[in-house]
C-alpha cells in the first residue's frame, strides 16, 4: 500500500521524484484506479514473480507516465534484490533535477 499512498499524495503535491516498490496498481477494490501523480521523475521497481500486484500493472503505468522501470528477478516482498534496490535508489537520489 506504500506505493498507492504516494501516488495518492503526488497528484496533490507536486514533487521532484517518486520511487516506487512493487505498487499496488490497477487492482480490483481499490477505490482509486489510475494516477496523475505531480512528479518530474518516476522510478519503478517490481518482482518479475510478484503474486500479489503484477508486474504487469507496473509496466502499463509506467509506460503511461514515461517512468523509469526496473524489473527484477523476484517477488513481491524484494528481499533478495535489496543491494540492487539500494543501488537504484542511490541512482535515483543523485539524478533528481534539483532547480
């Protein structure tokens, strides 16, 4: 739910950067279906083996919005990536347009 309360709150504040792990997208109940978050820059990262929001989701929106998406080899917890995520997260951080 992480991923879907930040999108919630960038379509109201605008912001430099959003970055995302395996968001809860497109997913039936959910009372909000698409975003429009306000950000200059969106980096995605999700398990190729995710059984509970599929990557899929992932890959429509960030095709969308033109984000950034990392698609990793597993699921949808990301444990056994977290130096890779770490190593995206880094070069997140140090690429945001600061003006």
């Amino acid at each position: 739910m992480g991923g879907y309360a930040s999108l919630a709150a960038a379509e109201k504040t605008p912001i430099k950067g959003i970055f995302l792990l395996a968001p809860a997208l497109y997913l039936s109940g959910y009372q909000v279906q698409d975003f429009t978050p306000k950000a200059e820059t969106i980096t995605i990262v999700h398990g190729w083996n995710d059984a509970t929001a599929p990557v899929e989701n992932s890959i429509q929106f960030a095709k969308k919005h033109r984000a950034t998406l990392h698609i990793l080899d597993s699921d949808h917890r990301l444990y056994s990536v977290l130096r890779k995520i770490e190593e995206l997260f880094t070069h997140f951080l140090n690429n945001l347009p600061f003006a």
